[in-house]
C-alpha cells in the first residue's frame, strides 16, 4: 500500500506499532490514516478512537483482514470513514483514498466558507 500511494504522489509516512501512530500524530499533521484491526501493542479500534478523538478531520480507514460484522460496526461507530477488506486491490484502495481526501478538502472549503460568511456578518453589524 505504501509504495502504491508513493506511487501516485502522496506523501506517505508509516507507524510500526499504534504507539509510533500517536507520537507521529501528535507531532504532525495527516490528512488520513490507514490502519488495522490487529496491531501488535493495541487494538485497531482503539487506535482509531483515540486518532479521531485527537484529530477528528482526519479521515480514518480501516484496512482488514478480520472481516466481523462487529469490527464493521464499532470501527464506524468510532469515527471510520470507510472500511475496507483485505486483501483489496490496488485500484480499490486508490479509490477509497482519492474519494476520502476529496471529501475531506470539501469539509474545509464548507468550513472555510463558513467562516468566511461569519466574518462578513460580523462586519456588516459594525458598519
């Protein structure tokens, strides 16, 4: 998967256990995660609670080759944005990504205009 999004120009930065994902995610900003059910020092879904809970715009994938309906179900209860089987192909996975990262640059535009329209009001009552 690294190479792949390599690959197609994405900035690519890798954890070796959820402890690295949270320093890393502490100490810089991500667009997106992807990450597993098993890691070898904490539960997936306890990875992605605490990720959305420290970055909730951070669009979080769920990569697995654990497929349960209860994996399904608590990963997007605990802020997923999708969740996908392993093994996925490598035109899937673009997919997903492309349509998460443009979903989030549509969030932050509507919040940016958002913000815009605040500031326009705000003015208009000081006038």
């Amino acid at each position: 998967m690294t190479d792949l999004l390599r690959l197609k120009g994405y900035e690519v930065d890798t954890a070796e256990n959820a402890k690295d994902a949270m320093e890393k995610t502490k100490t810089r900003t991500f667009n997106l995660a992807l990450l597993d059910i098993k890691l070898p020092d904490m539960e997936g879904t306890e990875l992605l609670s605490k990720l959305h809970q420290m970055k909730p715009q951070m669009m979080k994938i769920m990569v697995t080759g654990y497929p349960t309906l209860q994996n399904a179900i608590t990963s997007l209860n605990l802020g997923a944005d999708a969740y996908v089987l392993k093994p996925v192909s490598p035109k899937e996975l673009l997919k997903i990504v492309e349509e998460k990262l443009t979903e989030q640059s549509r969030v932050e535009m509507l919040s940016e205009d958002q913000v815009a329209d605040w500031i326009k009001a705000r003015l208009e009552k000081l006038k």
